[in-house]
C-alpha cells in the first residue's frame, strides 16, 4: 500500500503504526513534515514542507490561528502535488487535523481517502482553561477558543473517517463530529516496557541508584502547568520531610507546550523553586531534564512512587507506558485520567489542587510499599488488555484503514 502521512512534528501519534508498517515491508510510506532534525528512516522516504506564509508575530488578533493554519495546508498542497506529480499518489492519507496541513488535501488528491486524527477540540469549560484559578483568563478568551476550532471544523469535512485516541477527547468534540470519530489510542508497546528489577541509573551527584533506593519521580515534556509542576513542587517539601532518604526524579524541559509560558525570570521551572525556596532540600531533588527514551524508562523502572499531574486534558503516553511498567501511580483525578486509572486498583487519584493530599498520598505510598504492591501489576494488566499496540489497537486502525481502500491494497496482519 501507499500511504503519506501527514504530521508537522514527525512522527507524532504514528510512531508506532509507522514503525510497525516500516518493518513489516512492502509498503510505500512517505511523511510530510515540518520537522527538519528528525533523522532518517530506512523504508520511510521523509518530505519536509515549510508553511507558505507565517505573518510578523502582533500584527493580527482572533484570525492568527486560521491565518497560520491556512499557511501551513497551502504549503503542505503545493508539497504534496509536487509529490503527485512525481507519481506518488497514496492509497490513503493519514494525518493530524490540528494545525492546518489537511486544510487543502482535495484540492491536491480529491479522489484519496482520508483517515484524519482529531486530537483536541478547544472548549471554554471542562478542559485546561478556565481549570486553574491561579490561570485567569482574557474576556477574549472565548473566543480566541473559537477561532482554533475553525481548523477542526474545516477538516471534519475533508476526511472520510476520524480517530479519536481516547473517549475524553472524542466528548470534547461536539456531537457532529461523533459519526465520523472511531476511539482507538495510538497504542502503547506493552512488549518493550516492562518492569525490570535490576534497572539502574548513574546521577553524576549522587552515583548508582536502583529500585532499592527510594525514588519518587514526575515526567512531562515540560515544566508547566498544564501537567502540574506547580502542584508538585507544592507537594514535594511536606513529602522529602517526611521521607529523609527520598529522592525526586524530575523529567521535563523548561519550554512551554500547552498554556501560558509564565512571566518570570528563568521561566516556570524557576518560579517554583524561589516558591519553596528553602522549605525544599534540594541535595535531594535532581532535574534531569528531557532524556533519551532508554534512560526515562529507567527512570520509571526504579521508581518507588511515580507522579502523574495534568489539568483535564490530552493523555500523556508516559502515564499509559509507566503504568505498563508496572508503576505505583499517583495521579490527578480529573476526567481523561479516571479513563485510563481506577483509583486503589490501577492507582491512587488525589484532587489536583491539594498538594496537602499529593503530599500524603505520596509518603503512604514511600512508607509502606507492600500495602499497595498490587497497584502496578494491575495497571500494566490494563494496559495491556485495553492499549496494548500490536493486539488491540493496530488491529483496530488497520481495519478502518482497509475499510477505506479497495480489496487488493489492504494491509495484510
């Protein structure tokens, strides 16, 4: 089969069916993408596209959205009828609907199917906005909300089917959208991410630590708080007090993925610790930054109680790959969370705004491991029953990708 894909942060979500594709052989796979630095593929010919048009930052106000989204489908139209007329034309289109890139696709291929993932549909209450009071919102904000929503209510009209990763995010989107969307996650590599009890870890200040050592660790791709830092931090004096030979392992850049980067000197990251300030000993709390993928599923593997944080919104892949690690998850109690983790059988849910009870709930956990050793194997035995990529979600996406494509050029599993 042909099948371009279509991401401008390659590979995104189709990290593993591209993979899994790649490998199984006698697929022509092409991904059009932004991304220049990410390496070559074998079997995957990359096609990097720049956006048409980026107008100067400030110089417009509710039509900025549609004005970037519309730049970067025009670019990615004039990329792929470049590659139409090369003669690649794709059996299907697979491609993320959130920023733009689709906007265009039948004007360039307007007899291919269209297989479109819709990730996030932007709501005024119920998810990240208007959730944290310490994150007050513009009187714009309703309608700067409205204005992204104009690129999903564009491309349900130009895909012929839609992917929704979790039930959560396919509530967000209005009921319209429902008949087009199949819930299926991307799908977690239960048989790569397992617990292993001799995993180990060199921090250059304090040497070797294993699972013998009482690590308790947070991950996000940033520092921000969206995915709780905040609350965290808030947290992690009471919990270090109370447990002298803890340590805190955190994973996550100093960048801003969702939300409002914060106004201070030295970003979030910084305002968090001039916070807690000398209430926190810090010998014992150690950033390590964004790390390689080896080194986080170390990180998991020895941690004796792993934080997950996040305001209502899109899953995390590390919550779902810890909990397949077989993790001693505490989590925050909010909606896609309770999706994935029941609390005192999968994990423990604490309110998300009580670093009191994240603290408590954390030091239980760091006093009497035993008393909740049932938590991580049940939580990797529902990830692998309900996520697990190549036995329950590959074969889901592969039988709506052949739903759309005639008999001859379906994919064989």
């Amino acid at each position: 089969m042909k099948i371009l894909f279509v991401h401008q942060n390659m590979p995104g979500q189709y990290r593993e069916l591209l993979d899994w594709l790649r490998t199984q052989g006698g697929h022509e796979l092409v991904f059009l993408t932004q991304r220049r630095n990410y390496p070559e593929v074998a079997g995957v010919r990359k096609v990097v596209y720049a956006p048409h048009h980026r107008p100067a930052k400030g110089t417009y106000g509710l039509s900025k959205v549609w004005e970037e989204a519309t730049g970067a489908g025009y670019g990615a139209a004039l990329a792929i009828a470049r590659l139409r007329d090369e003669g690649f034309v794709p059996d299907i289109v697979l491609g993320h609907t959130g920023w733009g890139e689709m906007l265009f696709l039948r004007q360039v291929l307007p007899d291919v199917p269209v297989l479109g993932f819709f990730e996030y549909y932007y709501r005024e209450f119920g998810g990240p906005v208007n959730f944290d009071p310490e994150e007050p919102v513009t009187a714009a904000a309703p309608f700067l909300l409205e204005a992204r929503n104009a690129v999903p209510n564009h491309n349900i009209h130009v895909v012929d089917r839609g992917l929704a990763p979790t039930r959560w995010q396919k509530d967000c989107f209005p009921e319209a959208f429902h008949d087009k969307l199949y819930v299926c996650h991307d799908g977690i590599r239960t048989d790569h991410l397992r617990p292993d009890p001799k995993a180990a870890l060199e921090l250059t200040r304090i040497g070797r630590i294993t699972r013998d050592d009482e690590i308790v660790t947070y991950v996000a791709r940033n520092m921000e708080r969206t995915r709780g830092f905040h609350i965290f931090m808030r947290a992690l004096p009471e919990i270090l007090a109370a447990r002298p030979d803890a340590r805190a392992l955190i994973v996550g850049g100093s960048g801003t993925s969702y939300g409002k980067a914060s106004d201070a000197e030295g970003g979030f990251r910084a305002e968090m610790e001039r916070e807690v300030g000398d209430r926190l000993d810090w010998d014992r709390v150690h950033f390590l930054g964004q790390v390689p993928y080896p080194d986080f599923k170390r990180i998991v593997q020895i941690s004796r109680c792993h934080v997950y944080l996040t305001m209502p919104f899109v899953l995390s892949w590390s919550l779902l790959e810890s909990m397949a690690m077989e993790a001693t998850i505490v989590a925050s109690d909010v909606a896609p969370v309770r999706e994935a983790v029941t609390h005192g059988e999968t994990g423990l849910l604490v309110d998300f705004f009580r670093p009191d009870l994240l603290a408590r709930q954390v030091i239980e956990v760091l006093s009497d491991p035993a008393a909740f050793a049932h938590l991580g194997p049940a939580a990797r035995d529902h990830v692998v029953r309900t996520y697990d990529f190549l036995d329950v979600c590959l074969p889901q996406h592969v039988a709506q990708i052949n739903a759309l494509v005639p008999a001859d050029r379906r994919i064989a599993l």
